[in-house]
C-alpha cells in the first residue's frame, strides 16, 4: 500500500468515526442540569463561572503543553503538535462518551449521560492519558495506529478509573495513579509490543537547538497551568489546598532539577532535556495527596524528591531500560510521569494511613468519602455535608489498602493493556511506520518547498528566498560565493550595456566627422 492510499484509508476512518460519535450523542447525551432549562433553579451544582478558569488551564495543557513539549525531534514538530491535537480532539469525545455510558449503564445515575463543565473536564483529563502514552510512541507510529490506541486505551483508562474510584474508594485528586501512571506504563509496554531495532538507532531520533526552545515553551506552559489540573475536579474549599500544594511542589522540584542536572553531568552542564521535563515531575508528585492535608513543607520535600529522580531516571535508567529491556520511551514518560506517578501513589497511601478526624475534623469524610458510613454513600453518590451521622466507615488502614490496591491495578492494566494493544497495532492494516518513515514529518506532512527542490529562487522586495529542501524544517542556508559570483557577473552585464549604450549614441558624430 502507498502513502497516499494509507492516508486516504486514514481521512475515512476518522470521518467515520466523527458520524459514530454523532450519533451516540443524539442518542445517549444531554446537557446537564445547569444548562438545561428544565432545571434552572432546581439545585445549585459547580456552574461555568466556578470551574471555567481551570478548564481553560487544563485545555492548554492538553493542546499547547503536551503538543509543544513534544516538539524537541528536529524533524517531528508538525506530527508532535499535529497529531497531538488531532489525538486529543478524538479522545475528549471518545471519553466523555465512555465515561457517561460507565454512569449510564453499570452505575445506573442517568438516562441519558449530561454534559457539563465537568463532563468536559473529566474529557481532557483522560485524554492526557493518551498523550502522555504518545509520548512513549513519538516518531515510531502512525497517525492511524495512535487513533486505535487512543480508542482502547480510553476504554481501559474508564474501567481502571471506575474500579479504582468507585469500588475500592481511592482518592487521586490530580490523576497522579489513574492518568500519570496509567499512560506513562501503558505506552512503555505498547512500545515494548512493538520494539524494533531503529527504535533504538535512528539518526532522526536526535534534538536540535530550535525544536528543544519549543519544546521548552510547552515546559513552561504546562508548569503554569498545572495547579488546575490537580484542583479542578475536587470540591471548592479542598481546591485551595491542591493548588498551594501543588504550586509548592512544582517550585521545589525546579530548584532540584536543575541542581542534580549539573551535578549529574561530566562537565557540570545544565542537559536541556531534564530541564524540559524533570522540572514538571513536582505537579505529578503531588497529585494523589494534592487535596490532603500533608502540610506545605510536606509538598515541597515530594517536588524536591520528584525533581532528583526524575533527572536520575533521565540520566540514567532510560539507557538502562534500552539497553537490557529493550525498552525505547522517545519523550522519557517513565522519568516524567511513570516513577513519579508511583512515589505519588505510595505518598497517597501514607498519607491515607495517617489521616485522622484530630486532623481533619469532619472533613475527614469530605476528602475520603468511602471513609463514611456505608448506608451514606452507597451506590456511588456524594451524600453531601458531612455531620456525626456520617461517621462510621472505613478506617485509615483500609483505606491505606484500597490506595495501595488502586495503583497496584493501575499498574497491571496498564502493562497488560498496552503489551496487548502494542501487538494489535503491529497488524498490517494500522498501517505500520517503517525505518524509512520514523521520526520525520515529510512521509505524511506537505512540507516547504515539498513540491520541487531545484525551483528557481523567489526575488521578492527584500532579496532573494532561497528555495527549502523536501522534509527540512530550517531553510537551506544561502552560497555567499554564489551570491557574489551573481552580483559581479550583474554589474558586468550592466557596465556592457552602458558601454554599448554609449557607442550607439556617438556613432552620428563619427560619420558626421568622416
């Protein structure tokens, strides 16, 4: 099969599955209570102008800071932000649906799943699942093997979340367990599935100079923006405590990243990469327990641990994992999001185990909601205010449990689920990319000066454009020599024609005088 076959055959899959998500909304979807009419008044729920500002904070993540951080490959950044924007318009969708089906169907809350603010946030917030697991991917798939990756994993993510949240009771306010870590280990055993020598070797897997400043320009977004991805889905009076602890936990964690990255190199040089990434570990650290109650000083020292190791994963365990596992993680999302989703697991389940009500008072049942009495929140829902009544649930060693045992599932259903999705997209019709086509935006992308590399140079009003080679980001630099070989051989040809210009004009006064 050709490109351009392949890429039709792409064009048709995503058309078709536009119309599919169409019509499972005209006939499972609603708006929710508080844009529909019907409800105005009825009861007061988290409305536009409460969750709006974060919403906007988590969509530039998900589009501009995922999209850009990826951009470091010199020869990928169309296919970083393109793809990641395409990916991530298929995944709000596909989430929002599965997720209001999970409400619709097993959980049995709505007739028809609503569509709120906080429909469309817990949308983005899965689908950063799926980025973080192209990260892992980048430069070795195709656009049509990321949209099945993205359609399984969603349905995977959604039943992980709904065991791990639903029926054990674990608490990740920033998606640390159920997003970080599910979609660093679910691409790393994809990538495994699919390893294949150039992986490890291609000579367009490198970074240049330009690419790594974008790639930078995504860090800083995503370092800004982060607070509101850790507080947006908790209630208000817990959201200030995630975005301090979170904030706390970023700032700490740059400090360190770039200490341990001079102290880790030969020549005491800052490495580019740990700063693009090892300086985000902090927001991911702190996301389980971001909503506890762990003290300022307790989010800094988890920012501080998170920044030296992911620098230290960065530095040295990615070799190692290529090396004797066979293991190519092209964004680092073990270093990012993988070790530091983990230790943020194993702070949840100390911090669960040592809450107590001399701490938290009656919040207590606020933060840990399965810590109430069981005939209160049954069936899933939130019971509301929390009064003596409540009291009676879980105790912290239980829940301590149920924090350990959601990561542990986490973990087993992302490495089984990628592993089997890496051996599926490996089938002849995902279209898989080849050595001659990893790592480079021309296979798939129109590209500058794409259509004829030995085109004439544009004269415009402020010189000469050269033409740009097939598949090069940067322009070819200009022959200064030829440049001046052009000007010389110009005058030249302009002093002849003022030379002949001049005898035309006195050759009358020559016959006159003759």
């Amino acid at each position: 099969m050709t490109v351009i076959d392949g890429q039709r055959r792409f064009a048709y899959v995503i058309l078709g599955l536009e119309v599919a998500f169409i019509i499972i909304f005209a006939l499972y979807g609603s708006y929710g209570k508080n844009s529909d009419p019907k409800f105005v008044g009825e009861e007061e729920l988290p409305d536009l102008q409460e969750k709006y500002a974060m919403f906007t904070d988590i969509h530039i993540m998900i589009f501009i800071g995922f999209g850009f951080l990826m951009t470091f490959l010199r020869r990928y950044g169309y296919g970083a932000v393109g793809l990641n924007f395409l990916v991530a318009a298929i995944a709000v969708q596909w989430s929002i649906i599965v997720l209001g089906m999970l409400h619709y169907v097993i959980m049995k809350e709505y007739d028809r799943f609503p569509l709120g603010i906080l429909a469309l946030i817990e949308g983005d917030v899965a689908a950063a699942a799926v980025l973080i697991t192209f990260g892992a991917l980048l430069g070795k798939v195709g656009p049509l093997q990321l949209v099945i990756i993205a359609l399984i994993e969603i349905v995977i993510y959604s039943l992980n979340y709904y065991v791990g949240s639903h029926l054990f009771g674990a608490v990740d306010a920033g998606g640390s367990m159920f997003v970080h870590t599910f979609g660093a280990y679910f691409g790393l055993a994809c990538s495994r599935a699919m390893n294949e020598a150039w992986h490890h070797t291609h000579k367009l897997n490198a970074n240049e100079y330009h690419s790594d400043l974008f790639s930078l320009v995504g860090t800083i977004f995503l370092w800004i923006c982060w607070p509101s991805f850790n507080a947006a889905l908790v209630p208000e009076y817990q959201q200030y405590r995630a975005v301090v602890n979170t904030y706390l936990a970023l700032a700490a964690c740059v400090v360190t990243a770039f200490a341990v990255s001079i102290l880790t190199s030969k020549e005491s040089r800052l490495e580019v990469e740990h700063i693009q990434n090892a300086t985000l570990a902090g927001g991911v650290a702190v996301g389980t327990c971001a909503d506890f109650l762990i003290n300022p000083f307790g989010a800094m020292v988890l920012g501080s641990v998170s920044g030296c190791l992911s620098v230290v994963g960065y530095h040295y365990v990615s070799s190692w994992l290529s090396k004797n596992l066979q293991l190519h993680d092209t964004c680092g999302v073990h270093n990012l999001h993988g070790m530091p989703g983990i230790l943020a697991g194993l702070a949840g389940i100390v911090a669960a185990g040592l809450a107590s009500s001399n701490t938290y008072g009656l919040e207590l049942y606020d933060v840990f909601k399965a810590r109430r009495a069981a005939s209160k929140h049954s069936k899933g829902h939130d019971s509301g205010s929390v009064d003596a009544e409540n009291i009676g649930g879980r105790t912290a060693g239980e829940q301590a449990l149920a924090q350990a045992a959601a990561l542990g599932v986490t973990l087993l259903a992302a490495i089984v689920g990628g592993f089997l999705t890496g051996l599926l997209i490996r089938w002849k019709f995902c279209q898989k990319v080849t050595e001659s086509e990893g790592f480079d935006d021309a296979i798939i992308w129109e590209m500058p000066g794409s259509e004829s590399e030995d085109d004439e140079p544009v004269v415009g009003t402020i010189g000469t454009v050269p033409p740009i080679a097939s598949g090069h980001k940067n322009p070819v630099k200009p022959d200064h020599n030829s440049q001046t070989t052009t000007q010389q051989t110009t005058q030249q040809t302009t002093q002849q024609t003022t030379t002949k210009h001049q005898a035309v004009q006195f050759q009358p006064e020559q016959q006159q005088s003759a």
